[in-house]
C-alpha cells in the first residue's frame, strides 16, 4: 500500500460505508486486535487547528460502535484506529466479521482476511483503502438528544445506543 494525500482522495462516503461496507479496527499485534463491519460512518473536517502556516481544517472520520461490541473494548484502549474499505469481491468477508464476535475465535482468519500490524495499529492486506486515526472524541448517543422518535423505535428497540468515536485522520493508505 502506498500513501497518498487526503485532498487526492475521490471516494463517495454514503457508497464507501452505506453499500460497500468496511472494517473498523482496533488493537496491534503486541496488545491484540479486533475489529467490525460498519456501514454507518462519516469523513469530514471537524475542528480547526492553527500551524505556523496558518489555520488548516482537521480531516476526521466518525464511526460508531454499540456497547456490547468486543471491538469496543479495543476501541476504548487504544489511541488509534483504522477505517478499511474494500473491493466488492469481499463483501462475503466482511459480512462474516459483521456477525460474529472476536471473543468466540478468530473471526479475521476465518473470513480470509490478513491483518497488518503497522504504526502501533491494525489494518488488512487485502483493503484498498486504509484510513489510519488517532482518536479525539469520544461520547456515547443520548435518547434524550434524538429529535426523531422513528430513528429510536426503528434502530435501538434495546436502548443500546452506540458510541460515537471521532478521528482524526492522520495518513490514507491504497493499493
């Protein structure tokens, strides 16, 4: 995989996470890993950061993670995490890392899926694109601030709301 700058990116979000899915990851090889399917994401800038060239915008992705998700505890521990999406041909992969839990077994090997350990996190051999973040929020969602009583009937019937991490992006990675 080779670097490449934020601004060269060309990618739509709502088919990266809505449609083709990706792995969120947590955890390095020393420490241990885990890591999830999500289809609920978003890339942006969040907050302002000044340089001694001047203000720049910091480019942070936001995934969100419910309470009962062992990736969570890996969430949690660990200052960074990655984003990974990947070609279609592994939608079957990542459907399998979406419904089985880490805490039962190795998950990552039996969905086919290599792990890299690189820059004190984990990402996968066979992703097209990596975002690795540093994480610099953390909260849960509230009931008391959804404005939409359907989104609360419809996507928490057990009030297990998820947790929302924000990241900032520190490197894009592609093959």
């Amino acid at each position: 995989m080779k670097e490449i700058a934020i601004r060269d990116l060309s990618i739509n979000p709502m088919t990266m996470f809505g449609e083709e899915w990706c792995l969120a990851a947590a955890g390095n090889e020393a420490n241990g890993y885990n890591a999830m399917t999500i289809a609920w994401g978003h890339l942006g800038t969040t907050w302002d950061r000044y340089t001694p060239k001047g203000k720049i915008m910091i480019p942070t992705a936001v995934v969100y993670i419910r309470p009962q998700r062992y990736t969570k505890e890996f969430f949690d521990r660990e200052d960074l995490f990655t984003i990974c999406s990947f070609a279609g041909k592994y939608k079957k992969a990542l459907g399998y890392m979406g419904t089985h839990s880490g805490r039962d077994g190795d998950k990552v090997a039996k969905a086919g899926l290599t792990p890299v350990f690189a820059e004190n996190t984990t990402y996968f051999a066979q992703a097209s694109r990596v975002f690795i973040c540093r994480k610099r929020y953390h909260a849960p969602l509230r009931e008391e601030g959804f404005l939409d009583a359907h989104l609360l009937k419809e996507n928490y019937p057990q009030h297990d709301y998820h947790e929302m991490y924000i990241g900032e992006i520190l490197k894009v990675l592609e093959a």
